[in-house]
C-alpha cells in the first residue's frame, strides 16, 4: 500500500512535533513499580532507575568511605544505576549529633555526594534570605547542608517542595516532593 505524499509529510510533521515538545519540558518525571509482597521497590527518573537495598549488599569500600566521612551510623541503602551505567549507592542514616546524614558513593568508594541536616545556626544569611524571598509563609521543616565536589548546597525542606539554594545565595532550584504511593 502507498502512501501518497501529503501523507507522509502529515505523518513526518506529527512525529517532528511529537519528538520536540517531548523534549522542551525537562520535568524530573518518576514512576515506581511495586510486586505484590512488596519487596522490591524501584523508581525511575529521567537520571536512572533506583531500587532500595540490604546494608550489606553495600560494596566495602563504599560503606567505609562513608563512614569515615560522616561518622554516621547508617540504617537504609539504595542502589542507583545512573543513565550513563555506573552505579551509585545512597545511605542513610544519623550522625553522632543525631541528624539525618545521605552520602552518594561508588562502589570503589568514591564519594559524590554528602547530606546532612543541620541547624539553623549553620546557614549562611544570604542562603537563608535568598529561600524567605522564595517561600516567606511556609513552615519550615528541616534544613540540610549538601556537598559536591567542594560546593556547598543548602536545602530547605516545606510541606510539598524543597528550595535548594547555592552557599552564595545566586541560584535557586525549587523541587517538588515525590509523592509516596501506598
């Protein structure tokens, strides 16, 4: 069967359409998929497919690298297979302080990325302007400290979103909370 020419380009319009407006919104989209005795849990993002894991299904020398940058006790583990194939593992759990601490490791003990809720006191006034500016009425509900290769990231967590705003208080990245399904 032929198609005729006005077809065709009706046809090759629709997908050039289809493929640019998929790709102008870059939403940080997640699905989670549940088996029915619930235990495995896996949620994909744009950035690569996440899945929680036993402690001990933790390479060596990532728990000791965490551990020796953090000093925490952790509680939860998860494995992160990133878009481009490497591997990261996320854990979480308490300082000696008592506060929630995620540290982003890879399995050769590589450290990415660490989390750590902090106190007030320990936000910078230009941070701390830059999130009033952007949520002046929300109650505020913790406040973490994020490190990445050397940058420091302070997150203000509210009801159904989180700011991140850098050390300087000249970016502003605001996230919507994932919404659990039970």
């Amino acid at each position: 069967m032929m198609f005729s020419t006005n077809n065709l380009w009706r046809i090759l319009i629709v997908t050039g359409m289809t493929v640019c407006t998929s790709s102008i919104y870059p939403c940080h989209a997640q699905a989670q998929s549940f088996t029915e005795k619930g235990n495995i849990l896996i949620a994909q993002n744009l950035g690569g497919i996440v899945r929680k894991i036993p402690l001990e299904e933790v390479p060596t020398p990532a728990m000791s690298a965490a551990k020796t940058v953090t000093n925490a006790q952790f509680n939860q583990a998860r494995i992160e297979l990133k878009s481009d194939g490497s591997l990261i593992y996320i854990m979480r759990g308490k300082n000696q302080q008592g506060f929630e601490v995620e540290v982003q490791v890879t399995p050769s003990g590589t450290i990415t990325q660490v989390d750590e809720q902090i106190d007030p006191s320990g936000v910078p006034e230009i941070a701390v302007k830059a999130f009033k500016r952007w949520a002046p009425n929300d109650q505020l509900i913790s406040i973490w400290r994020s490190t990445r290769l050397g940058e420091f990231y302070y997150q203000f967590a509210i009801q159904d979103f989180w700011l991140e705003v850098a050390a300087d208080g000249n970016k502003v990245i605001i996230y919507r909370k994932k919404i659990n399904i039970t």
